[in-house]
C-alpha cells in the first residue's frame, strides 16, 4: 500500500518507519524542511532505541520517504494518517485541533480518488466528524472513509509496542468498506496474534483518552497509597502486590513514585474532563487524580527541602530529568515543578541525564549540567534518583564514601533501605518506612 503520515513527531515517525518496515511504501511529511533533511540523512529528531537503524534500512530501500511536498503525497497514497501534534490550548484543558484541522483542509484540496483519512492523533470526541464536514464541502462522500486509530505507544518502548501491540483499535462508521482495507494494512500484526478491535469512530476516540485516565488513575492512587505507607511503617511495594496480583487490578502502573508526566496523561485527562463538561457529565474521579497529580511535585519537594533542612546553598543533584527512562521527552517532567521550587529557596541544581543537556534548563544560573553521574554525586549536598534508567539501577555509592556525607532520595525505589545499613549513606524513598 502506499500510505502517508502527516506529522514526523514521535508518533508519526515510529508509526510510518514501522508501516515501511512491513513493506509498504509510506511517505512521511512535515513542513520543517530541516527536520526533513535530518531525517533523509539517518539523523533522528527523537530519542527512541532500534529506530535509527529502521529508518536508515527503509529510507535506503526506498520504502521510506521523507517529504516537504504534502500536496503530492496525499495523492499518491491510499491511506492518509494525521499524526500532528494536538497540544494543551491556551486554557490548559482542551486540545489544540488547529493543526488537525489544517490538515484535513490541505486532504479536501488534494483528493483525486478513494482514500481512507485515519486520526492517529489523540483528538477529542466528535473530532472525526468535524473532520468529516471539512473533506464534504469540497468532495464527494464516496471519495473517503474518516476514521480513528489511536495509538497506545509508550516512550522508549514504542518499537515492541507497535509491532506487539496488546490491540489495534479502528473507529470506523462504515464497517463494510474500511474493515478489509484496515485488516490488510495491519495484518503482519493481526497474524502475530495482536487483538483487532473494530468500533464506532466516537467509541475509538474515547477508547484513548479513558485508557490514559484510567492508568493515571492507578499511578495518583499508588501514590496516595505511598503516602499513607508512609505514615504507618509499611512498605508500599508489598501493598502494590497484594493488589497487583488481583486479576481484576494487575501489577502494571502500581509503581509509586513522582507525578506522572509526559506528552499523553497530563493533557490527555484534562482534555477528557473538558469534554465531559461539554456534554454535562461531571467527571469527579478523573478530577481528583489530576488535583493529586498535581500537588504530587510540591510534596516531593517539601521532603527534599526537609531533608537537607538548611537549603540557602545546598547542591541538589538529579539524576534523570526526563519523564521517565528511554525517551528524551521533557515535556511535563516532574522535575519542572520540582526544580523551581528548590531554586526559589536559594538551591542549586546539579544534573545528568543520559540524553544529555536539556535546553529549558539552560538559561538558568542556578542549574548545572554534568555528562557523568560521578560529578552530580561529587558536587550535590543530596543526589535525587528521579528518572528509572537502567544505568541508575547499580550505581557504587560505596566508592564515594570520602564525602562527608552522601543522602540520597530515591524517587523510583530502584533500591533497597537494607542495602545502605550500616554504611555512611542516609537513604530515603517513596511510601517505604524511615522516610521523613
């Protein structure tokens, strides 16, 4: 098939290169000529392991293609994806459809024979009948099938997820026409036993947004549960498997830790609750994890603050900035409500993060780049384990016991309190006893 993706963000650019790599032709556009031109020469804008080398055999093969010219792929393709991005408004709640929108304008212009416009971007309900209305006014309806198919990719993991997926959803209003054409199109998954689920396009659109509010709502509730850990000398990692191993529950995203971040639950239950208002339903449940969410990184800060008690001075160092570990994404990071709040009481901040120098921090007197992990733990009064990479995960703090003091806040509970008895090194982590 010969397939376009509007948009080389991470979810289009992961989503096309794979779609080539199953031997389609697939043409990825954006109007960032420079990020074209990268891309053309193997260089890849997004952190992302095993994607360099995919997109460097298929754009050798010629499978993949990298264009400025939408006009041009829009016609020669079968299949249209808009994968563009779909950030908070300006009032912090909706989504910006703008980009969307454009989009299905530049489609309407371009359309000289059947194609099949699928979503991939995560839009609000009711997005794909506005889409609908924009391709009618220049076209006949027998000339496309609008359809959504949201993507469940995670950050660092999205290579196994795509070609692994637990299922592919396909919202669609015209069973008949679009099934055959969407069961081909995925059937290299399909045969390796991935679930294919066909619905109504509304019912697709809402699947996303319900599946990222409900795992944001086990991550805000293991934290509450931490919390209370915490304050009654239990160790929340043995309440996470008593309740994980609950079928009806499951042990994934019952990790306590920081606030949840990243480009999908942050905006994406803000966006839900946006949309249930819109409808007058009032969704309490997913307001409350937001509230929590959000008074997560002030908690957290407060305990940094309370453990190093003097802070006019001190050295915080982080290890890990980055959401979570395997992905380069900044974007709602704990750390960007942490860090102002140490800084404003006089901190500074010494980090490192295996994707290297993060431009939002450079502006900022107060915070220091290292490329090692020794120097943060060598200069910092105390060192915060905030993002779980595997390089974290074994670290010899015994070699750095000619400091005078070594005090480590484990975010991730990558370790264990018996690991630090009886050693120069004051440990503390999340929801586990001894913690202030």
């Amino acid at each position: 098939m010969n397939i376009c993706f509007v948009g080389t963000g991470y979810v289009g650019l992961v989503s096309g290169v794979l779609f080539s790599d199953f031997g389609n032709t697939v043409y990825c556009v954006d109007n960032d000529k420079k990020k074209i031109s990268n891309l053309e020469k193997g260089i890849i804008p997004i952190y992302e392991p095993g994607l360099e080398e995919l997109v460097i055999r298929n754009f050798n093969s010629k499978r993949l293609i990298f264009t400025t010219d939408i006009n041009e792929a829009i016609k020669k393709s079968d299949i249209i994806f808009i994968a563009v991005g779909t950030p908070p408004s300006k009032d912090g709640n909706s989504a910006d459809l703008s980009s969307v929108f454009s989009v299905a304008k530049t489609i309407s212009n371009n359309l000289n024979k059947h194609k099949i416009i699928i979503t991939k971007s995560t839009v609000p309900l009711g997005t794909g009948d506005e889409i609908e209305k924009i391709l009618s006014k220049k076209n006949k309806k027998n000339l496309f099938d609008v359809v959504s198919n949201p993507e469940f990719l995670r950050e660092g993991e999205a290579i196994r997820d795509f070609k692994y997926p637990d299922r592919v959803v396909i919202g669609t209003n015209n069973v008949n026409k679009v099934t055959p054409i969407m069961t081909k199109l995925y059937e290299p998954i399909i045969k390796k036993g991935g679930k294919f689920i066909v619905v109504k396009r509304r019912a697709a659109e809402l699947i996303k947004y319900a599946a990222n509010a409900f795992l944001a709502t086990k991550i805000t509730f293991i934290n509450e549960i931490a919390n209370l850990c915490e304050k009654s000398d239990i160790n929340v990692e043995d309440v996470a498997i008593g309740i994980g191993t609950d079928a009806r529950i499951g042990s994934r995203f019952l990790r306590a830790g920081p606030a949840y971040g990243g480009s999908c639950f942050p905006k994406d239950t803000k966006a839900l609750v946006k949309t249930a208002e819109k409808y007058n339903v009032n969704l309490n449940v997913v307001k409350s994890v937001i509230h929590s969410n959000d008074a997560r990184s002030n908690l957290i800060a407060n305990k940094i603050l309370k453990i190093i008690k003097k802070p006019k001075g001190k050295k915080i160092g982080f290890l890990g900035v980055t959401f979570k570990a395997n992905t380069d994404d900044m974007r709602d990071s704990s750390c960007l409500s942490i860090i102002p709040k140490l800084i404003n009481k006089k901190c500074k901040i010494n980090y490192y993060d295996p994707t290297g120098r993060k431009d939002i921090f450079e502006k900022n007197k107060s915070i220091l780049f290292y490329n090692n992990i020794d120097s943060v733990i060598k200069n910092s009064d105390l060192v915060v384990i905030h993002t779980e990479w595997d390089e974290f995960k074994s670290l010899q703090f015994d070699k750095f016991r000619k400091k005078e003091k070594i005090i480590i806040f484990d975010l991730r509970n990558l370790y264990h309190p018996d690991d630090f008895i009886n050693k120069k090194i004051k440990y503390f982590s999340i929801g586990r006893p001894q913690n202030v």
